[in-house]
C-alpha cells in the first residue's frame, strides 16, 4: 500500500481516536448501570474481592483455587446478566464498544491489516487521486459500446482488452498506455475505468488534467518544498500516474522540460504512467521535442479510439 507516512500516522491517529471515544462511551455505560441497577456494582467488586482471595489461596497451594474462582465468577457473571435483563438493559450493555468487532479497534488482526485498514486506505488513496467523484460513473460497470460501430468499434474492443490486461498485470508487469484519437471517444473514461480498479486493488493513483499536472509541475519548482524532493516524489513515486488530455495547455520549452523530466523519471523507477490526448501522433511529435515523441511511441502502448463525441451523445439523450 503506497501511502507516506504522514497519510499512515493518519490513520493511526483515527484508529486512537476511536479508542478514545469508545472507552469513554463504555465508562459512561458503567456509571449508568451503577446508578440505576441496584446490586450490580456490589457483584462487580465482590469478583474482584475473590479474584484476589482465590490467587492467594493458588500462591498458597490450594490447588483447587483456580477451579472454584472460575465457578464463583461464572456464577456472578450469570447474576450479572439477570439483574441487566430485569432492568430493561440488553446482557451485553457492558461489553467494550468497538467500530470494528474483528481487529477490536487497533487496526491489525494477528500482525496483518484489517479489512478496516485496508478500506481507510482505500478511501484516503480515493480522496488522493482527486477523482474520486468521477470514478462513481466512470468505471467498467458503466461501461457500453453501443455509441461504436464499425471500425470505431473494433479500436474501442482492442483499448478495453489493452486496459483489462494493464489491470491483470499491473502487480508484475511494468506498463505505460498512451490513448489517442477524436474528442470524447472515451480516452478519458478508459483511463478512469483503470484508475479505480488500481485504487481497489490498494494501489496510490494521480490524476491531472494536463493544465493541472503542469500548474502542479510549477509549484513544486517554485516551492521551499520542492527543495527537499518530498512533493516531487509524489508525481514520481506513485503507483500510477494519469495525465489527461494532453496537449491542452500552453505548450512551450519549459513545459516540454517538464513533462520529459516526469516521464523519464518514472521510467528510470518503473512507475507506470497513463496519458490521454486529442492530438494525432503526428501532432504530438511536432508540438512536443523529439525526445518526448521517442519515450512515449517506444515505452508505452499505443491505443487509438475514434468515432463520435458520446459526451454530446449522452447530453442530447438526457435533454430527450
């Protein structure tokens, strides 16, 4: 699970949050029950009398001690239970209080993380990727090709194998995807179709719109923080990287800079990268430095979609 340490500390402090809550809920219950349930305290500090009376007796050499402690408090247990019942509270008023019965609050179950964990992750990887309201609609179960025929078609099957493949493999096999092709043939969709199986599988996940990723790009050089390559790591360390329609910001030397210097540093890393875009190949090539073209068209698959805008599709059917 790729989340740096302040995102972990978070969670940490959360699960000591919950703790914290819950025990103060239970002494609350405590107190409630010692005020209205006469006899109860006075069963609760006469377990405690023989707990300590019967491990005297053990130290001694009783060897029959340990035995009748147990049959003394299952007795007063069960008296317990009855004088709860009788007061309209359920027998287990008084048991702790968790959020999360399996791990009882801590996180962890026998070394490994809980199913609770995993889901905080989850959902903190989710709010990280700044997608996290797209991937609701945008994902394989929304996924249709009745808007494609034909050879548009064809392409569209080939880029949902080509994305179906990249998830299957992402665990063992370093791989980058590059779509292409006409406005709003799905480029975009495919890429968050990918984006939310990789987040469910626990992985961290960027995305930014090009004009994004580049204003992100120029914080961080211009930013006290970049000096310690903390923020820059972000970009370069996460599992998978998503740049959307590239070619939509102001192309010049510094941003070509900048976009080869990310691309070749998850390279070196292994990092996968995804990027979409309206232009052509060949418009690519010419808009941005031939080292680009180079590391895009020899190290990443190429996807090419076409066929109608569906977003107007999809607009001009909901105002039907």
């Amino acid at each position: 699970m790729a989340l740096s340490n302040v995102q972990y500390d978070f969670i940490i402090r959360n699960y000591e949050e919950k703790q914290n809550r819950n025990r103060h809920r239970s002494e609350e219950r405590r107190a409630r029950i010692y005020e209205q349930v006469k006899g109860y305290k006075e069963l609760e500090d006469s377990i405690a009398s023989i707990s300590v009376e019967q491990g005297r007796r053990l130290l001694e050499g009783d060897t029959y001690a340990l035995e009748n402690l147990r049959e003394m408090i299952k007795k007063l247990s069960e008296d317990k239970r009855r004088l709860l019942s009788a007061s309209g509270y359920p027998v287990d008023y008084l048991n702790p209080i968790y959020d999360c019965c399996d791990c009882k609050d801590s996180g962890y179950i026998d070394g490994k993380k809980c199913h609770c964990f995993r889901q905080a992750e989850i959902s903190m990887l989710y709010e990280q990727s700044h997608i996290s309201k797209m991937l609701t609609t945008e994902n394989f179960s929304a996924l249709s090709d009745k808007y494609y025929s034909g050879d548009d078609l064809s392409l569209f099957t080939d880029a949902v194998g080509t994305c179906k493949k990249f998830i299957e493999n992402f665990d063992s096999i370093y791989h980058n995807l590059f779509f292409y092709g006409t406005v709003g043939s799905g480029k975009s969709f495919l890429s968050c179709c990918i984006a939310k199986e990789i987040i469910d599988k626990g992985y961290s996940v960027l995305y930014f719109s090009s004009a994004a990723f580049f204003e992100h790009m120029s914080q961080l050089f211009y930013s006290f923080r970049n000096h310690s390559g903390e923020a820059r790591d972000d970009l370069y360390e996460c599992d998978l990287l998503i740049i959307d329609d590239l070619g939509a910001e102001v192309v010049n030397n510094y941003t070509s800079s900048q976009l080869f210097s990310c691309l070749n540093e998850r390279h070196i890393r292994h990092k996968p990268t995804i990027i979409s875009t309206n232009l052509s190949l060949e418009e690519l090539r010419v808009r941005y430095s031939d080292r680009i073209f180079s590391r895009i068209t020899s190290n990443y698959t190429i996807c090419k979609l076409s066929g109608p805008d569906i977003r107007i599709y999809k607009k001009l059917n909901r105002s039907n």
